[in-house]
C-alpha cells in the first residue's frame, strides 16, 4: 500500500473502532512510548544490553508498526501528506548529501 493509503485506513479504522483520535498532544507522547520500545528491543538485540528475565525477544516489525500506526495517526491529525513529505525530504536529502557521505572515510 502506499502511504497515502496507510494514511486513509489508518483514518478509516479509528473513525470505525477508535470513536476519535487522542489529542495531537497525547498522540505526541504516546509516539515517543513506542519509539522507546522499539529503542528497548534495539538494545537489547544489538546493543550491549540483554533481555531480562522473563522478558520476551518481541517483533522488531510489529515495534515498527507500532511506531509508524501513531506516526500516520498525528499526520493525518496535522494535514500532512506523509507521502509528499517524505518525497520532499528525499530531494532535499539527495540535494544536500549528494556527494557528502561518498566521500566520508568513516563510511569507507
């Protein structure tokens, strides 16, 4: 699906079984909650950290799911069009960056 389609079912669904979107403001925080968790799980599957006792080695998608469902939820709270902004945000990137990270040694 593209984005845009992301964006209508995400909306469709909480028009459906949501009643309302949360305020931009809780949606805000409830983005940064499940940011953490998928920071959690990259710790401990890649990081330094492991898992605890009893804790689960969960879904890395389903984290990122989760991250990109409250994402899409705030854009369309905002009236942003994700796909044209992630279009934009690449030709500036490709502008900016085009020789940039060719010629760093560190990436070499």
């Amino acid at each position: 699906m593209t984005i845009k389609e992301a964006q209508q079912r995400v909306d469709d669904w909480i028009r459906t079984y949501g009643v309302r979107y949360f305020s931009e403001l809780t949606n805000t925080a409830v983005l940064m909650e499940e940011v953490g968790e998928l920071a959690r799980l990259m710790a401990r599957r890649f990081g330094d950290q492991s898992f605890k006792e009893g804790e689960n080695s969960e879904d890395m998608g389903g984290e990122m799911a989760d991250v990109l469902w409250v994402l899409l939820c705030l854009a369309n709270q905002t009236g942003v069009d994700l796909e044209q902004a992630l279009r934009q945000s690449m030709e500036k990137k490709t502008r900016r960056d085009a020789q940039r990270h060719l010629n760093n040694p560190k990436l070499k």
